[in-house]
C-alpha cells in the first residue's frame, strides 16, 4: 500500500483520529470536546466544543513564534506600477488598527460586514480584521453590477460595508463607490455606515454621517485583541449562483476551516512555512479566501495579492515576472488563464526572459483543465502541472494530485484521486453505484470533511433540497463524470443550469430573467457552450413577441448592455439567437441540453419527447447565423 493510500483510506476509516491529529498544527484556546459532532445529520459539525480566532492563527501566532519580519503578503499591482510588502508584524499591526476601527463603529462578535473591494492589500486586511472580531464578513467580486450586490446585502444585512472608490481593470477606472451607492439605493436593507479607501486614482464624494474614510478612521484607531470564537461560529459568508436566480450564501465555519486548509498547503501543495505562494485569483472568489488570504497565512507561507491580468498588464509575460520577481514556489490560477496567454504566446516566447528557476508547481483549477492547454503548460514550463477540482461549497480540493503525499502519473483531463477526507462515488440517477469508466453523477458519502460548508446562511431547508435530497447520504456536486480502473475521477462537466465563464459561477435561470425583462421578448432560454478561452460562454435564444417590428440586432445589443448593467461584465454576454420558437418537450420544458450540444457541435439524438424535430434545424441556423459554430473567443469581458 502507497502513502497516499494509506492516508485516505485512514481519513475514511478514522475521520476522529485524522483530523483530530491534523487539528495539533491549529492554536486553539479550547481544545473541542467532540471531533465529529454526527448527533444532527445531516448536519454534521466538526471541533465542537473548540474555542480558536482564525486571525490568531493566520498573524499573531507567526509573530509570536519568530516570523515577524518575514514577508506575508506582496501586493503586486502592474495596472497601478506598485508593489508593496508587508511582514508578518506589519500586517498584523494593519489588521489590528483596523479591527479597533470597525469595533469603533459599533462592530462586534456575530454582525455581518460585506467588502466589496478591488485587488488591494484593504481587502486581505478587512476579512482578517472581521475574522479578529468574530465578525462575519462576505466579500462581493468587484465585478459585480448594482443589482447583484443589493441582492448579497439584502440576505446577508450587514451592519457595515466596506469599499473603494474605485477599481482598475487594465487602463480603465472603475467606480465602486457609484455601484455600491446605487446597490445601497436598491436594496431593502440600508447598512448603517460603509468605510471607503479613496484610491489617488478616483476620487468618492462620501455621504454625511454613513460613509467613513479608510484612512483618517486608521489614524484615530486604537489596536484590538482577538476575540474567542467557537470552532462551529461562522467565518464568513460566500454568495454563488443557484439554479433558481438567487444566490446561495456558502457559510464557512471557524475550526474546520483552518484545520483543513493549513493540512492543504503541505498536503496537497507542497508548500511550507517560508515559501511563497500565489493564487492568480480574485478575492471575491473561494479562492481568493482560500488560498490569497487564509491557506498561506496558516502555513506561515508569504501569499501574494495580484492586481492585474495574465495578458495585458503589460503582456503575456506577467506571471513569468510575478514568478521570477518574487520567486514563487506554487501558483494556482485558472485554465482560463493559460489559454490567454497561450493564446497571446504560443511558442512560449515570453517564458524565455524569465529566471523561474524557483518555481515548482502549477495547480489549476476552477473549470475542466483541457489536455491540449495541460500539454502546451508541460512541455513549455518543465514544471508539474496539476489539475484539481473542488468548488465554492467545499472550501478546498475534493480531487488532486498530492504533491505533499505521493506524487501520481498524470491523465490529462483527470483531476487525479480524492484528496484525504473525500469518499467520492459515482452514482447512476437511481443511486447505484457505477463502475470503472461508467458516466454518471458526482457525488460524496457523508460526513464531509473539515473546512466544507455546514450549510446555507439562513436556508436550511434549501440546503437539504440543493445537496442533500436527492442521495440521502451523499452531497450531490452537480457535475457529472466517471472513475477509471485506477481510481482517477473524470469530471466532464455541470449537470444542472449553473454555468462556468472563466471559473466563475453564473446562473443560467438569473440570465433568463434578466432578458425576459426586454419589452420586445416574449420567450427566452439560456445555455452555456464551449469556448476555447473561457470554458464556457452564455448564449441567449430569445423569441419576439408578435408584432414587435425592431431590428433583432439592436435588441440584441440591448440585452449585452442590460446582462452588464444587472450581472456586470463577468457574465460575458455576447451571443443572442433569433428564433421562432424553443425546441420543447411536449409537457413544455425546453431542451437545454440538447441546444448546447448543437451549440458545441457535439452528435446528438433527437429526443423522443419533443413536441416538433423540425425545431432544431431553426436552431441550428441561428447558431450559425451569429457566427457561434466557428467558436471563436470573445477576448476580455470587460
């Protein structure tokens, strides 16, 4: 039996023993009575009884025990010309000041915050900050329109929010605080103050007795201690697309959270205390909490926070520079990433001007990594090149290739075996097991491990429906795939209408809604296909109401602008098709899933249930009319 076989068979046998072992790497100032708390299933808990501070263990232990003057967090921002870096001691004293500001203003233990901030160091010091206090912060991608975030601050009912006056995309300003005002404008609910970082590069004009300045509020600030917390209390809350249009806020407990993401960054990265280590993500994504603000600082690792793009900023050789500059271990980013830059650089032209001799790995994650992007990475880099896949709900890898455990051949288009932790099944839709190399559904036998979500924020019962009811006994991941003969799982793709633009989750049925607001629209379906750049991009098929007499080109323009104005620029909306009708079942449901296989250019069978074949020749003339069956990539969403 291998290491790696070992360690998970005994995380599956012996989940109390593993993670009570693997709980001993976490500062805890009330060891927990119960491992595993299964006295309400499904609603497992993990270290109750445990008492900890997540900020505690990211700051001040490391300062505590001879790390102050190492570096935690390099800002790296090509889009303003600025890199700054922070020691250990540095950053906890940011934090810490901030911490006594937002106390100031009446913050305390069980509130919510929501920041809704660019790539700057303020955001990785807010969510540490509210992680100090108790307090439950929910971060909001910057790229998010008004209506978006009006929908978080209404679930979420913060007492404060805090942003920017601005973000950068490339050469081009921002204004958050214009966003953040009309959002506050939609929302029922009205936070009672927001503190906002003036950025030199655009001035907010602030609200009377609501909006604070970031820094005039740090310079009055007194320093705050760390508030005890039970290792099941919340962390934070994490909004992802639903099926039904309205976000789920993913709820991240306190315990589980740290035990597992400190065991990943050795376990799964390979990376220790004193390396650098860089998420090329987002913030206002799990993986920005994950593995930009938490996992690394856990480890005692110096993270990196990047402001800027892989191409563009200035061109296709900036994550070499990143890498080279500040002599990167680990990176983790998306494929989307790699397949911009392979793109801009085929031949690896760029990889050449750069010393990257300190870099080892290459984690990718966040949409099905492509062989022929895994292969160009490879053969260019000479590096590892792993793929792994987890999703906003876990928290970390549900499949990987171990690096700190044993270090398998890979299978392009596998994402390896199940990380420790991790009992992944395939199931057909009656709940059989399938076999080797048999398509079906993804799912994990209960308990999940640490650090996964315990529930929804305030949606028990729609936590149950989403995950838990359709295999009693199993979290439903929603992606379909399969296991080969040596235990690899193959994930090929969602299952349900939730789609995947560049590693970020969007709801199809929010889309759908959005363009049923047209005036001119009667009937709408939305689908995502295949694009070799962004892994899969939205495409609207909408029928006209009956005497509508405008152009079909300008209302489809019409629709890009209002997807931008409701979801924002993410939802890469491009593509709108002009049909007669939908191709429909005869009880009415449209038939996404064979649209989107037209749409990819895959074989499909006509289904039996639908109400008119012919359809589907319309459909495909559609397609072909606004250019989709060409694939070409949209470019930059923004």
């Amino acid at each position: 039996m291998g290491r790696y076989e070992e360690i998970f068979q005994r995380s599956i046998r012996d989940p109390q023993g593993f993670w009570g072992e693997a709980s001993e790497a976490i500062s805890w100032y009330k060891r927990c009575d119960k491992v595993l708390d299964d006295s309400n299933k499904p609603f497992y808990r993990w270290f109750t009884g445990g008492e900890l501070n997540t900020c505690y263990n990211a700051l001040d232990r490391h300062v505590e025990s001879g790390r102050a003057d190492q570096i935690a967090l390099i800002y790296d921002s090509p889009v303003t010309n600025q890199i700054q870096t922070f020691t250990y001691r540095e950053l906890l004293g940011q934090v810490s000041r901030f911490a006594g500001a937002l106390k100031g203003l009446g913050v305390s233990k069980g509130d919510t915050v929501i920041i809704y901030l660019p790539m700057v160091p303020h955001a990785a010091i807010a969510m540490l900050a509210c992680a100090r206090l108790g307090v439950v912060h929910s971060v909001v991608f910057g790229g998010f329109a008004p209506h978006e975030l009006a929908i978080r601050i209404d679930d979420a009912k913060p007492k404060v929010v805090i942003s920017a006056s601005c973000g950068i995309e490339a050469k081009r300003v921002v204004e958050f605080k214009h966003m953040l005002d009309k959002a506050i404008d939609l929302a029922s609910h009205k936070p009672q103050k927001c503190v906002i970082f003036q950025r030199p590069q655009a001035k907010a004009e602030l609200i009377p007795a609501r909006d604070y300045d970031w820094d005039e509020l740090m310079a009055k600030a007194e320093p705050a201690d760390c508030v005890a917390v039970k290792a099941t209390d919340p962390l934070y809350i994490l909004y992802t697309s639903g099926t039904t249009g309205i976000p789920k806020g993913i709820v991240r407990d306190n315990g589980g959270h740290a035990v597992a993401l400190r065991w990943s960054m050795e376990g799964i990265y390979d990376t220790n205390p004193g390396e650098v280590y860089w998420a090329a993500s987002d913030v206002g994504w799990v993986v920005g909490h994950s593995y930009i603000v938490y996992a690394p600082l856990f480890a005692g690792c110096t993270t990196i926070l990047y402001e800027g793009k892989p191409v563009g900023t200035p061109d296709p050789g900036a994550f070499w520079r990143v890498i080279s500059q500040h002599n990167v271990k680990t990176l983790f980013t998306a494929p989307t990433a790699f397949r911009a830059i392979k793109k801009e650089d085929p031949k690896g032209e760029y990889i050449q001007k750069y010393d990257l001799s300190s870099f080892k790995y290459l984690f990718l994650a966040g949409e099905r990594l492509d062989p022929d992007t895994y292969h160009w990475a490879r053969n260019l880099l000479k590096k590892f090149v792993i793929d792994h896949w987890w999703q906003t709900e876990t928290g970390w890898p549900i499949t990987a290739n171990c690096m700190g455990i044993e270090q398998f051949p890979v299978k392009p288009g596998s994402s390896t075996k199940p990380v420790p932790g991790y009992d992944v099944q395939i199931l057909d839709s009656s709940g059989k097991v399938l076999g080797p190399k048999q398509e079906g559904l993804i799912v994990m036998k209960l308990p999940l491990p640490p650090g996964t979500f315990p529930t929804l924020w305030n949606a028990e019962k729609r936590f149950l429906q989403a995950y838990l009811k359709m295999f009693p006994g199993y979290y439903f991941t929603a992606d379909g795939g399969y296991k080969d003969e040596d235990g690899y799982i193959f994930v090929m793709g969602r299952v349900d209408d939730v789609i995947n633009v560049a590693g970020h989750r969007l709801s199809t049925g929010e889309m759908e809604e959005i363009i049923a607001t047209h005036p001119d629209v009667a009937e709408c379906a939305v689908i995502g296909a295949g694009d070799s750049l962004k892994g899969q991009l939205p495409i609207g098929f909408i029928v006209l109401k009956a005497g509508a007499t405008r152009d079909p080109e300008d209302v489809s323009k019409e629709l890009e602008e209002l997807m931008r104005n409701e979801i924002g620029p993410i939802a890469c909306y491009k593509s709108t098709a002009v049909v007669g009708r939908l191709p429909k079942t005869r009880s009415g449901k449209i038939l996404r899933g064979t649209m989107r296989k037209i749409a990819d250019g895959e074989e499909y069978k006509v289904p039996s249930t639908i109400d008119d074949p012919g359809i589907l020749e319309e459909i495909t003339i559609a397609l072909q009319h606004i250019g989709y069956a060409q694939k070409k990539s949209t470019g930059q969403c923004r």
